[in-house]
C-alpha cells in the first residue's frame, strides 16, 4: 500500500497520502503539526540513530516496524524511517494573506514545474524569504511527490501549497485581494523589462517563475541578467524574492 506513495501520483491524490524521508523533512513536519499518519521504522540492525529512536519515543504518531527489505521498496537505500503524511486539502479561492494596510504580502506562483526538485527548492525558496503562499499552474511536478518534500528540506510543511489550472485562476485571486483593499501586482522576472532592482515593490506581489512559462500578459516584465539563459526558475525567484524582502525591510 504505502510503497504506491512513491510513484503513483494517481494513488497520493485519491488518497490523500504521501511519504516523507529525511531527519529535516520529517523533523520540520512535526514540528509544523502537520498531520501523520503513520511512523515506519526499519527494524533489526543496524541500530537506528539517536534522532529516529528520539521521535518514535517522543511523538504521538502511530508506528509499525517493518523488516529492512520491506522498507528498501520505500525510498532509496533502506531508510531507518518513514513519515505517512496526510495531505491538508487547500483552495486558491480561499487564501486571502494579508490584511489592508499592513505588510503587503507576496505569493510565489510556479507555472507549470516539470521537476520536483525545482518545484522543492522553489517552495524552499518561497519559505526562506517570508512569502504568503506557492501555487503551482497547469500540469506538472507533484508538490507531494517524495522528491518535492525531499527538496523543500521540510518547508512544504511551513508554506501553504495550492494547485491552479492556470492563469485565470491566479488573475482572479489577485483581484479578490485588490478588493479586499490589498494592491496587487502580478511579476514576470525574466531576460527583459524594468530591471529588478529598480521595480519598486511598494504593493503585494505575485511573482511568477518558470523555465516554460505560459503567457501572462498582465503581469509586469522584470530583467534579471542571465536569466534567459543561464538561470532557472530557482535562481530567478530567489533573486527576485531577495530584492522584495530588501525593499520591504
């Protein structure tokens, strides 16, 4: 049952259910309260390390031990420990950050990820520089495909996470936050427009990243230099989120 988490995207979303491995992810999911399911730990030797016999003793979540060649079909190697994660349904239409007046808060939309490890470092990338939210557009990277939770080293469990068919979706949650009396602008960091470090970022912004991005042709363009053929949507949004937070602090 739970090796299906692994690959079948298919199975994670019909049950809502996912895996999380490594001491960060699964460290920063307990720490966020995020809701597991299940603790699968590796019996017999070698003996488990100090930090997995530390949360089987201390946390509350339920645990079933399983022999080493039963939790080798669960990740790479044979990993001492397992997290079930049960995945918090969320909808763009009912995130609204910020409040009027106050910190004008910035969302990271990730159109159309095709790896899961780009999509984890955008979603890390998103935590670590204080953004409201990520929404993911059109198909592509799972963000609770085990590879995803691995990259976002843990922060899929501090960011809300939503899925958007598009970008008509994400047009329209920028005008419910303009009526909410929260100025929205909608950024397209890339080869060419206004050079980042002189946009001034004196409103909420959604800032929209992607190695093939579809069209938005509401949204400002931003020079990044390289980034048409250097960098990647990591690089880019980090570069674009720094400058924000620079401005905004």
């Amino acid at each position: 049952m739970w090796q299906g988490y692994l690959t079948n995207r298919g199975k994670r979303l019909r049950d809502g259910r996912f895996l999380v491995h490594g001491v960060k992810p699964i460290t920063r999911a307990l720490a966020c309260d995020w809701p597991l399911e299940t603790l699968l730990y590796r019996l017999g030797g070698p003996e488990l390390s100090g930090w997995a016999r530390e949360v089987l003793d201390t946390s509350r979540v339920p645990r079933v031990g399983l022999v080493p060649e039963l939790m080798a079909e669960l990740g790479d190697g044979v990993p001492e420990l397992v997290a079930v994660a049960v995945a918090r349904p969320g909808e763009l239409d009912d995130f609204a950050p910020g409040v009027p007046g106050g910190v004008p808060p910035v969302v990271l939309v990730a159109d159309r990820p095709d790896s899961p490890d780009v999509l984890g470092a955008l979603i890390r990338t998103a935590e670590a520089f204080g953004a409201a939210g990520v929404v993911i557009t059109g198909p592509g990277a799972d963000h609770h495909d085990p590879r995803t939770v691995r990259a976002s080293t843990g922060s899929l469990f501090a960011v809300p996470v939503f899925r958007a068919g598009g970008a008509p979706q994400v047009l329209a949650f920028a005008e419910r936050q303009r009526r909410r009396g929260i100025p929205t602008r909608l950024v397209l960091p890339g080869a060419h427009g206004t050079p980042v470090d002189t946009h001034e970022f004196d409103q909420a912004t959604v800032v929209i990243v992607g190695d093939e991005r579809g069209p938005w042709p509401t949204a400002a363009p931003l020079a990044i230099p390289g980034a048409a053929d250097t960098l990647g949507a990591a690089a880019t949004a980090t570069i674009t989120l720094y400058e924000i937070a620079r401005q905004q602090q």
